[in-house]
C-alpha cells in the first residue's frame, strides 16, 4: 500500500454556526428571550411541548435572518417555510424541531476573509431559522455519586439562525479567521451578541480530508463542543492530523459525531453520524408558509448600517489610520463607535487611535473587560489628551491617571488636582532649576557645546528629577538649549 506524506493531503471543512437573536420574545411563542433568566422561569405549553400548543411564527425574527442573509451577500428567497427536524434527545421537549430544510430564507452567498496575504472568498450555502433546544446541566449526587441531569427550558424556543457554509476552507486557520468575520457582522447587525462563551454563538465543523487534487469529499466529521475560537483552532487542527494519520496507516474512517475535549486536547467519538433523511423532515403543519415580496426585501436592505469592511476601508480614508489599526479599531461595532464619539471630541485621529490601542486596550485585557464596560468614556479620553496637548500634565503622567481613572470613573482633571500631578510649564518657575542643572553638571554641559548634541538629553532629566516630572520637558529643553546657546 503507498502511504501519502501529510502534505499531500488536503484538510476540507464547512462550519454550521448558530446564532442566538437578540428579539424580546421567543421564536414560536411570548416567552422572554431571556434564556440565562432562573431556570424555567420563563416557559409555556408552547415552548414545553405540551399538547394543544400551537406555534406562531416571530416576525421580528424573519426580518434578522433577511438582515443576516443580506449582510452575506445572499439571495432572499420568495418563498419560505418551516419544517419539522425529528430527532428524539432530552433537552427537545417536542421530539421534533421546527427547523427549515428545503426553502431556507437566505441561500447563496458569500464572505471574503484575508488570508496568506490574500483575499479569499468563503461561500454562504444558506441562513436559515429555527428554534433553539433547552439546556442540559449535568450533575453528580455528592452523597451516591451516581450522575443525573437537569433540564432547563429558558433556551427552549428561543430564534435561532444557522449559517451553512460551503465546504470551502482548508485550514484551523481559516476557519478561525472565517468564525471571527461572520461574528464582527452579526455584532454590527445587532442580530446577536456574537459571544461563544455564554453559547449565543456556536459552531460545528464538518472535516473531511483528501489527497491534494481531489475533487471528491471524503469521510465526513462533524466536531461538536467547540466554545472559543481558540478551541476550534485546536479541535479541527487536531482533527485533520488523526484523519490523515488513519489514512495513512489503512484504518477506516467511518460518518459520525465526536466532541472536542478540552482539556485531553482531543477528538472523542459520540454517535454515528445522521444524513438529511434520518431526520424525517416534512413541512411544519402548524405554521403557514411565507412569502417574502421584494418590496419587503427593499425595506430590511434599508436597516443595514455601515458593516466591517466598509466601515474599516473609511477609517483608513476619513481618518488617515493604517491598515493594522484601521482592522483592530473595527472589530467590534462598540470600539469602532467609541474611537469615532473619541475623535469627534477630540481632533487627532492618530493620536486617539494611539492610546486606545494602547493604553485603554492594554487595562482592558488585563481586567478581562469588553470596552462597553469601562468606566472611561469617550469624552473622558478627550478631556485628558487635550490636557496632555494644552501641556497642562505629561504624557508619562497621564498613563499615571489614566490607570485611576479606569480603576474609579474619575475624571482627569479631578485626579490630577486630588495628586498634585499638574505639569509646569511655566519659564519662569523652571528658569532656577535649569540653572542649577547647568551650574552642577559642567561635563555635559562642555559635552553639548563640544557638539554632542546628545548631551542635552541628560540635562533635561536631571531637570525633571528635580521638578519630581512635574516640569514640562519641552520647554525645559527650549531652556537649557537659549542658556546653553547663548554662554557658548
């Protein structure tokens, strides 16, 4: 038997991501769409499967999967309807799903990621919408051991849409860079919170390899518990390299379901795999068909706003930022929002851009917060850069009240005052300390006027160390450079 080395084999992956909407009731029925709320608070006969129940569809909920379908560069289809997904699992309290099957309401589109330096483009087969199922919470009896579960039916009912992609990446990588774009939209759109932590964005992967020329799909896998993008970096990394190894020592691969195990770092098989008809989809009697006229389609086109791209392409043209800070300021609508109220209050785009990758990101990370919940707002940054510009406290002392102002909401001019931390920039009140500079360092002072211009550097500090950094360095600098000039 000829054994292929790894690099010629080709990793093939389409993902199936799910996407909780952000609508105030659930998909089939009143219900709060509160799903983290205190378990079973917020149910009824329709979303607990109780007999009699009958479903009515939430219009909200179509108008955000037309919305995401548009954003993707889908087609809408005229015509759409629900069907019923049979599968029997605890936490399907009906022993179906009313999904859609074979008229989705957006189908055919496309994203464009940057890869390898490229620009690559990721087919959209299809947004659909369907109903979430309820969660399950595994648990073990401290007293017997013994395992059991808990069902909680919150989750159950809530809108739900599924985008299908096309079989279209060929790496952990892209298929991360890929996850992070479609999130970045559907954040944009308001649709969804985007946030695969609390589980209001998940992912499934199905991967297949073959060898490199190939035109046909081998075994498929589908890789389920994926909760970060780091672990579905790692989950379909791990993935593709057991398959080709299989491949290559003649084991069979066979269709079926395993889940990521995070902390073993491996694939462990579930179930076999279902196909389309082992779902016994039919349409979903108890729900009309919709017709979706292009006039409506017109009027959801006109609620989009400014998406990523776009809005990364302007920062790069309206405000002069590079490429690399044009990309981080957008990634999420919230930053790309603050940067711009920021600006808008302060007219130095660069330098705004600056600090808010820098420092403002910087405790950000540290203190594991989104930027919606810093207490530092837009006009707050404005406030402290125009006293940095205005000289009224240095820029190494202001890093100083940023971190106070970040840890406490205070104002800049509050903390500045409360810690004496106001700069001097009078000539006046420094004309003795540079004196005194001079007069006691007379090597650097022959040093400058031998032509080592560097000298002056040194001066400067000494000037600084006296005023305890409260001198403004600038005219600190103009100082010594007119006395020193001058004797010369």
């Amino acid at each position: 038997m000829k054994v292929l080395a790894p690099e010629m084999y080709e990793v093939v992956i389409g993902l199936e991501v799910h996407a909780e909407l952000l609508t105030q009731s659930k998909m089939f029925c009143g219900c709060a769409n509160q799903p983290n709320a205190t378990p079973n608070s917020n149910v009824c006969p329709v979303c607990l499967g109780l007999p009699g129940a009958l479903p009515v569809i939430n219009q909200r909920a179509v108008e955000l999967t037309a919305l995401t379908g548009l954003a993707l560069n889908c087609s809408i289809s005229e015509f759409t309807r629900f069907d019923r997904k049979n599968y029997f699992y605890p936490d399907l309290m009906k022993g179906y799903q009313i999904s859609q099957y074979q008229h989705p309401i957006a189908h055919d589109g496309w994203i464009e990621i940057e890869y390898d330096g490229r620009i690559q483009r990721i087919g959209i087969r299809r947004v659909h919408l369907e109903e979430d199922t309820a969660k399950l919470f595994h648990r073990v009896d401290p007293t017997t051991g013994r395992p059991y579960s808990l069902v909680d039916v919150n989750r159950g009912g809530v809108p739900l849409i599924e985008i299908v992609s096309e079989p279209d990446i060929h790496s952990a990588e892209q298929a991360r860079l890929y996850l992070q774009a479609l999130r970045t939209i559907v954040q944009y759109l308001g649709v969804s919170t985007g946030n695969m932590e609390e589980g209001s964005f998940r992912c499934d992967a199905n991967v297949s390899v073959r060898p490199v020329g190939s035109t046909e799909l081998g075994t498929k896998v589908e890789v389920k518990n994926m909760n970060s993008f780091r672990a579905v970096f790692r989950a379909l990394e791990y993935e593709a390299e057991r398959q080709i190894k299989a491949i290559a020592n003649g084991e069979p691969l066979t269709q079926e379901t395993r889940g990521w195990d995070e902390s073993r770092g491996i694939t462990v098989g579930q179930r076999s795999k279902e196909s389309a008809h082992d779902y016994r989809y039919f349409p979903e009697p108890d729900l009309p068909p919709l017709s979706l006229a292009p006039s409506w389609v017109a009027s959801i086109r006109q609620q989009m706003p400014e998406l990523p791209a776009a809005r990364r392409q302007r920062f790069e043209t309206q405000y002069g930022l590079s490429p690399y800070d044009a990309e981080v300021l957008t990634t999420t609508r919230a930053t790309a929002d603050y940067y711009e109220a920021t600006v808008k209050l302060f007219d130095r785009p660069k330098q705004v851009a600056n600090w808010l990758t820098g420092e403002l990101f910087r405790l950000l990370n540290a203190s594991n917060l989104e930027i919606g919940q810093s207490k530092v707002s837009p006009a707050g940054v404005a406030d402290l850069l125009q006293l940095i510009e205005k000289g009224v406290i240095s820029g190494r002392a202001a890093k100083d009240v940023f971190e106070e102002m970040f840890r406490t909401g205070e104002s800049a001019n509050r903390i500045i005052e409360a810690k004496g931390l106001t700069q001097i920039s009078d000539a006046a009140a420094l004309d003795r300390l540079v004196d005194e500079a001079i007069a006691a360092n007379p090597k650097s002072v022959a040093d400058y006027k031998s032509g080592k211009a560097q000298a002056i550097g040194f001066l400067v500090g000494q000037v600084m160390k006296a005023s305890r950094g409260k001198a403004n360095p600038g005219v600190v600098n103009d100082l010594l450079r007119a006395k020193l000039d001058q004797t010369g």
